[in-house]
C-alpha cells in the first residue's frame, strides 16, 4: 500500500467497497420528545487488517468525493440495502421507521 494518506484512503476505498468488505452499522434515530425511532442511519466501517487501521469514515468520504470514487461506496451501501431486504424483508425497514 502507498505511503501517501490519500492515495492509501483511495486503494482502501476501491478494494473494500469493491468487494463489500466493510461494516455497516444501523443507529436508530430517536425523538426526543416522546422517545419513538423516527429512523436511522447507517454507519460505515473500514478496517484494513494489513495495518490495523479503521478508517474514519468522514476521511473516506472526503477523499471519495474529492476524487471521483464516491460511486464505489454508494453502490455498496445500495447491494447492501438490497441484501438486507432480502434476507429480512421489511421488516429491518419498519424498525427503524
């Protein structure tokens, strides 16, 4: 892998989203007021085990955005999605709304 942060960020980026080699974690949104999910927001996480680095997810998309890769990661988000409503159905969908 490339010294250079950014060019290391981008090989990370085309690898792992590339091959759907990331975490993904679902924080409910909750209303303050009367405490109902109104939502939710997924999470992602990058770990490259080479280094032992996880990835700052603000620092991927920044440099994803910057340099034309911002496709990679919002494909994997979408093949994910789709992945779970398959397997759960609507289900994982209703608990967040």
């Amino acid at each position: 892998r490339s010294a250079s942060r950014i060019t290391y960020a981008l090989e990370i980026i085309e690898d792992k989203f590339s091959k759907d080699d990331f975490g993904v974690n679902i924080q409910p949104m909750v209303r303050a007021k009367d405490k109902k999910i109104i939502g939710g927001e997924l999470l992602i996480r990058v770990i490259d085990d080479y280094r032992n680095i996880t990835f700052n997810t603000y620092e991927l998309i920044q440099y994803a955005a910057e340099h034309g890769k911002i496709s990679l990661i919002s494909e994997a988000l979408v093949r994910y999605i789709g992945e779970m409503y398959k397997r759960y159905g609507e289900t994982s969908f209703k608990l967040m709304a």
